[in-house]
C-alpha cells in the first residue's frame, strides 16, 4: 500500500495575484459571460465605481464618467485622486487603501482593500492613473504583472482617478456587456447619491428625489396609491401597492444594492406590517398587508457584515458595532414616520385597508384550491415523472455550486429527452410539458392552482409562499426555434410576469439559445446561432458546405446538446425595460388581435420565409457545384 507524502515541499505560498486567480469566486463571485447581472464582469465594473461613489460620499467629485467598448470599461472621477506615491500599491497589494480609517470612510462600502486588486489581476490589460494638483502617477498591468511604471509627470488635467480595464478572455469565456445590466447599476448608484451625475457612454444619469425616483421608474403601471417616500438619519425608504401578485423589493447597504436582501429588508418587512396593523389596531395577516407591496430602502450601516465578497446579502444585526439592533432601527423610524404619515394622509391610509382586505379575501378564496393543488402536485410529480430534478439547489447555502442550479422547461418528449440526457445532473433539471400551456394573460391566480401544468411548475420551483424558497437560480424556457415553440414561450413568460414577476425582475429567468444551423464540411463542424453567424461559416468553410436546419430541439443528438448546455451555453437573459409595462407588453402579444400585433406577427412570419427562400436557393447552389466539381 502506498503512502501519501506531505512533507515541506507540498506547502505553497502564493502571492495575492496567483490566489485572485486561483479562485475568483472567493472575491467577485461567479465567472459568467455577462448572461447575468451578478456576472463576475459586473462586479470588476462595480469595484472600480464603488471607490468614485466613495469620494463623492467624502464631498470630492461629482461627476463620474464610465465607457465600454469592445470590451474595454474605462471610468473617471473627479476627486481627490489616489495618492501619487501610492498608485502602484492600492491597486496590486493586498489589505492597502485609504478606508481604514473609519473617520475618513466611516460609512464605506468597501472597506477590505481587495475590490481593485481583484480588477487588476482578472484583467488581461489595466492602467490607472492619478492627478493630484498638476501632478500625474500612472501604471500599466497585465494579469497583475506590473509592465509600465513611468515617472510622475506634469498635467493640466483635473484632479481625480481614471481606471481602464479588459477582462482576462482566460478567466471570463466569451463575454459580452449588456446595456441594461450597466443602466440599472448606474441608476442604482444615481438613486442612492443625489447630486451626483454619472455619463455612460454619452448619456447622462441623475436623481433629483432618491429612492422615490427609484419605484417610478421601476414600477410596472400605475400605483395604487402615490409613493410614500419617508427619510431619516441613516435610512431612506419609499414603498407603495402596485397591482401585481408577490412583493417586491429594491433594497442597500451604503450604497450597495442587496439584491438577495438581508437583515435590513427583513427589518423593514417585519416593521412595515406591524406599524400599518397597529394604525388599524387589526390583528391582519402580515402577507396580506404586504401583497403587491413595492418597496426600497437604503440604511448607512457602520462596518457592515456581508456573506460574501460581492456584498449582495447583508448580515449586520446592528446598524453599528455595540449599537441598536437592525430590527429596532427599522422599526423606530416606520413607528414614528409611516404612523405619522398615515394619521396626515388618510386617503391614502383608506387605500391601504381596502388592498389588505381585499388581498385578505383572495388569500381565503385559494385556501381549499392550494391544498388540493398541493396534494396533487406531489402525486403527480412522483408518478408522471415531469420534474427530473438535480442534486443541488439555490436554498443549499452552504454547497458552492448553488448558483449554478438550473431548471430547463421543455416542450415534447424528445427535446426534454435529448436535454436529460445531456445535462448535469448535479445542477441541471429538467422539466417536461405537455403540449401548450395556458394563456393566463386576464385571469386570477386561482388558475396557478387549478391548471395542472401551471401547479406544477410552481410547485417544482417551490415559490408558492416565499420566493426565499425557489430551489434553481436559473429558469431557462427551451422550446423549438419556430412558430410553435415561440408561442410556448410566450404562454410561459406570461404565466411568469403575470403572476411571479419577481423571478423576472431578478434576473432568474432566460431564453435557451440554441443553434439554428450546423454548417459541415468534411471534419469541421460550425454551429450558427443567426443566419450572419450561418454566412460567416459558409465564407470560412465553402460554399459547397452542407448546411443543416434545425427547427426543433429534438432534432439534436444528445452527444450535441451537451455542448449547448455545457461550458458553451448561450442564455438570453428575459429584462423587463422601464420604459415598458408588463402588463401593455402582454395585453399587447397575449390579448385580443389588434392591427398593430396582426402586423408585427406577418413582418416576422414574413423573415422566417425570406430567410427559408434564401437557405433552399443556397442548398440548390451547393447540389450543383458538387455536381459540376
């Protein structure tokens, strides 16, 4: 039997810039190729910004100026600029910066010296450089490896710090920045500060009202009463009811959005239905006091405890070491400011008591449909074997591929066959319709329990009560590439934005990008997700290539398949525009046939011909080359 060694020469030391690399989720997260808002891209993006926000914090710089471009992210501020003896240190050695000192960041947001250092070693290319009175420090890097390190030198610029980065293609595989992840951040970053005006990419960003311009942006359609914007020392919330099923939250730790929450959104929570039961001195059920409640709050915490580097959960049980607990602070504040605003305004309060009631009533109404609905979830799931489920799940806190977790809803035997087979079973489920779902656009959740397909569905993704329970991070929607498929997708989305718009909203549910052709020729294979991408491979390959069509999922080998949900996986992340309502987009491709949609569908029908008339014109082609040759 042999024995394993561990001597002096099994110990390894590796410097900061190796263990960032070595493993980079222990500080940004996850990798991802930007399909995701928390993509580790983001956050090199977000670590960078948090030291601008910081110096506006501080009273130094009001404008900010961020740029991308082929994958270069460049960001400017004008504040006090990094110390010029200094540049080189903050940016590459480990537990450096200037947050310390709690008297200078007394309220930071980031305060362990890694956040840049992480950009710097996940960056295939990194230069910064400071302006202080007239003076200039630059510094180039590449991985973390210092590659320019020039003098100080005189300019006429204006004091601040500028950071340009590309994310190392080694680490982040075929990434891609997507606009309206860098908008919402942005405007995050605007709604928390204002008087700060941020340029992206030639536009502009700014609030005037804080959190309060927050929900009207982000609100889908109008409130059932106007926004009660309520501010203190340390905290700032704004809630309303809108007209959607579930709660909605937008939540922030000096100034960093919590997008999983944590103890402050739990705090208000708790707070806002007490305070709004004691107004009516009436013992209702706190879900249906917060049903349909659309809510952000902001506190200031003092050294703040977060789960994770990437700071998207907040632990912090005071709002400062030795202090007030956060549930106290919450709680004080809604006590005196929402019980004040309600005796002043009560319209609003009247408002308020009828949503409760008739969310009270709703509630009463599904009680004997959800038990049934229950036990005949668990039959069917166990019997029909429609849920072929993973290993790992989202609520697994402590399992470090939990993000990973994947529920793929399928259309047909063959496509959930070919995608079971294929999949990862640690992480990936998979989730077998029977024909077309319901169109639930108009009707009441009383169909989520009493249609068997949508009962199950809720039930594999365990969000019946509380969202906190969903079992996968990602819920991918594959169905065939043609008219059918895009119809079963649509029926899905309006299950999902009619009656759990929160999975939207963040950021849970996506597209399943498959290829829509195969180009061959001889032992060289191209998979083409577009009809440029098709072109481009007949260019590459030949015109004499044999092109391959695929029209639906099942039409794929498993062998295939495993590399279109594997490393190489294409996900169209599904994002609900600020500009647009979910319920005029669904009124709009799920109601009743008006002219303008009569149109959109011929236009598109009309694409998918052209571009059929062109493939078989080219197949043509090829068959007489091959013959001529």
């Amino acid at each position: 039997m042999t024995e394993n060694n561990y001597t002096e020469d099994n110990i390894r030391s590796l410097d900061w810039k190796e263990h960032i690399r070595l493993r980079p989720g222990m500080y940004i997260g996850k990798l991802g190729d930007g399909a995701s808002a928390d993509d580790g891209i983001y956050i090199l993006m977000k670590e960078v910004i948090d030291n601008c926000i910081d110096e506006f914090v501080m009273g130094n710089g009001k404008k900010i100026v961020i740029k991308t471009k082929d994958g270069l992210v460049s960001v400017r501020d004008y504040g006090r600029g990094i110390p010029l003896g200094k540049v080189v240190d903050v940016v590459s050695k480990i537990n450096t910066g200037g947050k310390y000192d709690s008297k200078a960041f007394k309220k930071s947001v980031g305060l362990n010296g890694v956040g840049t250092k992480a950009v710097n070693a996940l960056s295939s290319y990194f230069k910064v450089y400071a302006v202080r009175d007239g003076r200039k420090k630059e510094a180039v890097f590449a991985r973390g490896v210092l590659v320019e390190d020039p003098p100080v030198e005189d300019t006429t610029e204006q004091n601040g710090t500028y950071v340009e980065f590309t994310p190392d293609d080694q680490v982040f595989k075929k990434f891609v920045f997507k606009k309206p992840y860098i908008d919402k951040m942005i405007w995050n970053y605007c709604y928390l500060n204002r008087g700060l005006t941020i340029h992206f990419n030639g536009e502009r960003y700014i609030s005037k009202n804080g959190l309060k311009d927050l929900l009207e942006n982000n609100i889908d359609g109008d409130p059932l009463y106007p926004i009660i914007h309520l501010e203190g020392e340390d905290i700032e919330v704004a809630f309303t009811h809108g007209r959607t099923y579930g709660e909605d939250y937008y939540s922030f730790v000096n100034g960093q959005h919590t997008t999983q929450g944590g103890t402050h959104q739990s705090a208000f929570r708790e707070a806002v239905a007490k305070v709004i039961k004691d107004f009516f001195n009436k013992n209702y059920e706190s879900s249906d006091v917060r049903q349909s409640i659309v809510a952000a709050v902001a506190v200031k915490v003092i050294e703040p405890v977060f789960e994770s580097q990437t700071k998207t959960k907040l632990g912090s049980q005071e709002i400062e070491p030795g202090g007030k607990s956060m549930r106290a602070f919450v709680n004080d504040f809604l006590k005196t400011k929402l019980d004040n605003f309600l005796h002043r305004n009560s319209d609003v309060a009247d408002i308020i008591e009828k949503k409760i009631k008739q969310s009270e009533k709703e509630r009463k109404e599904l009680s004997g449909i959800r038990k049934l609905a229950r036990e005949r979830a668990k039959k069917s799931s166990l019997h029909n074997k429609k849920l072929r489920d993973c290993r790992v799940h989202l609520t697994d806190l402590k399992n470090e591929r939990r993000e990973e977790t994947t529920l793929f809803i399928t259309e047909g035997d063959s496509a959930s066959g070919s995608i079971t087979k294929s999949r990862d079973v640690n992480t990936q489920a998979v989730f077998s319709l029977r024909g077309k779902p319901l169109n639930s656009y108009g009707l009441t959740k009383k169909v989520v329990y009493e249609n068997e397909e949508f009962n199950l569905i809720q039930a594999a993704l365990d969000i019946e009560d509380e969202m906190d329970n969903l079992r996968y991070n990602k819920i991918v929607i594959a169905t065939d590439a043609d008219v059918d498929g895009m119809h079963i997708r649509m029926l899905l989305l309006t299950f999902f934005l009619r009656f759990f718009p929160d999975l939207v909203k963040r950021n849970h549910v996506y597209v399943l990008q498959t290829p829509l052709f195969r180009v061959k020729k001889k032992k060289k294979t191209i998979y083409c997700y577009s009809d440029e991408e098709r072109q481009k491979a007949l260019r590459e390959l030949g015109k004499t290539a044999e092109i391959t069509r695929f029209k639906g999922l099942g039409e794929i080998s498993p062998d295939e398949f495993k590399h279109f949900i594997g490393e190489d996986i294409r996900l169209e992340p599904v994002l609900v525009s600020k500009d647009a309502s979910i319920d005029e987009t669904l009124a709009f491709f799920m109601g009743k046939n008006t002219p303008d949609r009569q149109e959109f569908i011929m236009d598109n029908l009309r694409v998918e011909k052209d571009l059929e008339e062109e493939i078989a014109k080219e197949s043509s082609e090829s068959e007489n080359l091959d013959k001529a040759s």
